[in-house]
C-alpha cells in the first residue's frame, strides 16, 4: 500500500513538473525546459535520460520492465517525460526527433491504460492528443 502511495505521488508530482516545462517551452526558454527534463529523468527514474532516449519504442515496455524492474508506475512517469520531451523537439523544431518521443509516449500511454484497473479520462485525453500530434508530424509538408 505505502509504494502504491509514493508511486500516485510521483505521477502527482511529475504532472505538475510536465506543466511546469510546457509552460517554460511556451516562454521560449528551451535550455531551462531541457535542463529542467534532463533532471526529472534522474530524480524520478534514478537513470541518466540517454538510457531512456535510445531505447527504441518497439522494445520499451519489454526493456523497462524485464530489464530494469520498472513499474506501471514508472512506465506513467517515462510516458510524462517523453510527452515533454517531444514538446520540446517540437519547439526547436526538430520535427523526426519529436514524432520519435511522441510515438514512445504513445506507447506508454497505451500500456498504462491496458493494464489499468480503472478507466482515466486524464490518460484517453493524452493519448488522443498525442495520436493528433504523430497524426500531424506525419503529413507530408506542403
């Protein structure tokens, strides 16, 4: 009971840490929003972010939870740092670097859902956010 406790916690935390970069993406200040998520990817995840940068979406469930000992609860907080991540792709414009986090953040998404024992509305409006953004990333420029 007290881990499910911490883990709600950290998801808690991490939401308003996510909040907290969009919002510094939004100002424009793109090397604090960087720093800020390299940062979160050790302090929530206890791993440097490159570790979670290179693993290749097909094989991120699988890696996380066989090789590392992750949690759902983990793999919740992954898919918030990848969501930030791709934002801040985005915002420099890095479009292929973008998608890339967006289809890791998808994955999660999904998974987390999958093996949910209750229904969020939270987690179906990321994840329809996010089909739109790969939706969008994916369309051929004009």
């Amino acid at each position: 009971m007290y881990q499910k406790d911490y883990i709600l916690r950290m998801i808690e935390m991490i939401a308003d840490l996510v909040a907290g970069i969009l919002g510094l993406i939004r100002e424009g200040r793109l090397t604090q929003a960087s720093q800020t998520l390299d940062n979160a990817y050790q302090e929530f995840l206890k791993k440097d972010a490159s570790l979670f940068r290179n693993i290749p979406a097909e094989k991120l469930t699988e890696t996380l939870l066989s090789e590392h000992n992750y949690t759902g609860g983990h793999l919740r907080i992954l898919s918030e740092l990848y969501f930030a991540e791709a934002e801040l792709q985005l915002a420099k414009g890095k479009n292929k670097n973008s998608l890339e986090y967006y289809q890791k953040a998808l994955v999660l998404f999904e998974f987390a859902e999958k093996v949910a024992r209750s229904f969020s509305v939270d987690t179906q409006s990321r994840i329809s956010v996010i089909k739109e953004k790969i939706s969008h990333l994916k369309q051929p420029a004009p």
